[in-house]
C-alpha cells in the first residue's frame, strides 16, 4: 500500500497527464498487482535447487511499456517500486529486486527511443545480459558455486529480457491505441508510402 502510494503520488505530481483518464491508473497498478502475484507463485517453484522460476518471469515489460507509452521518469520509478514488492513477494528481496530495478531501468531507457521493431531484439539481449550479470554476481557473492545452478540461472535470466522484448513489441500497440497515446512506430506508419493519407 505504502508503495503504491508513493507512485500515484508521484504520478500526480509529474505525470498528470497520464491520470487524465481513470483507467490509466487503474491498468498500472493492475500491472504491478499482477507481477508481484506472479513472482509470489514463481519464488515458491523450484526449477532445481537454489534456482527458482522467479528469474524467468519478465518483469521488464511493465517499465518498458510505461516507458513508451507515458515517459521515461515514471517507468524507472515503476521499476524500483516493482523490484521493491515483487521482490519481497518471491522471498529473495535482494538478488530479485536488483535484477528487476537494473533490467527494468534498463530496458525503461532503451524502450523510448525505439524507432523500428528491429530494436527490440537489440533491448531483449540488452535486458537479458544485465539481467545474467545480475544473477552471476549474487552466485559469485554467495558459497554455493555450484556450475549446474548458476548456469540454469543465467539461461533463464538470458531467457528473461528476450521474453520481455517480445511481450512488449506485441502488446504496446494495442495498448497505445487502448489508452490513446500516439507512439513513435504509430507516426512511422502513417508516413509509409502506402498510407492513404501521406
């Protein structure tokens, strides 16, 4: 509550715009709600010992897709609220909350400036490495060295920002058109030759 707090404040000071419609703020705090539900299931499921599901949700999406859709400043406070609560809600609090703030803010920097759906592929194999960095230095950090867990751990952190790239290229043209906010690739569209209008 306190979290989501803070973010609605925040909005109401620096993204007004964005609470002109009321179901704007209600599909953003649906976003959160719905990922930390699901890093609370994901922390609990074991893939083998050590490494939970948790690494392999892409959590990236909603900072990503704030940050195409509204701007930059909110998606990195979405991504820190997020990588707060999601991460306490999947029981490691430390190593899964700095992988969701660092990929998220990542992926929140590099979303904005998409101007082709090439770029996308580019920012899942940027997430995807800051994400496998993450992972590797709390492996490193810790005493269990074990090669089979750290390497089922940065796949699935690999495998993160490519499913995160991917859910976003799908999903934020039909929610730009939902929420009704004109996007980069939607002003490219109307100046393709084959557009009636241009």
């Amino acid at each position: 509550v306190l979290l989501v707090s803070i973010l609605v404040r925040y909005t109401s000071y620096f993204a007004r715009d964005f609470l002109q419609h009321d179901y704007r703020g209600l599909l953003l705090v649906a976003g959160l709600l719905i990922l930390v539900l699901i890093a609370r299931l994901a922390g609990n499921q074991r893939v083998i010992e050590s490494v939970s599901w948790v690494y392999l949700v892409p959590f990236a999406v909603l900072p990503m897709l704030v940050a195409m859709l509204v701007g930059q400043e909110l998606a990195l406070v979405v991504a820190v609220v997020l990588g707060v609560a999601a991460g306490y809600a999947s029981g490691r609090l430390l190593d899964v909350g700095a992988l969701i703030i660092l990929g998220g803010a990542v992926g929140a920097l590099r979303a904005r400036h998409i101007e082709r759906l090439g770029a996308f592929f580019w920012t899942g194999i940027i997430i995807g490495l800051v994400n496998a960095a993450v992972v590797l230095s709390f492996f490193l950090a810790s005493t269990d060295r074990d090669v089979e867990l750290i390497g089922g751990a940065l796949i699935m952190a690999l495998a993160n920002g490519g499913l995160a790239a991917a859910i976003t290229a799908i999903t934020f043209a039909p929610l730009g058109n939902l929420l009704g906010v004109t996007t980069v690739l939607h002003l490219l569209e109307l100046a393709h030759p084959s557009q009636p209008l241009f």
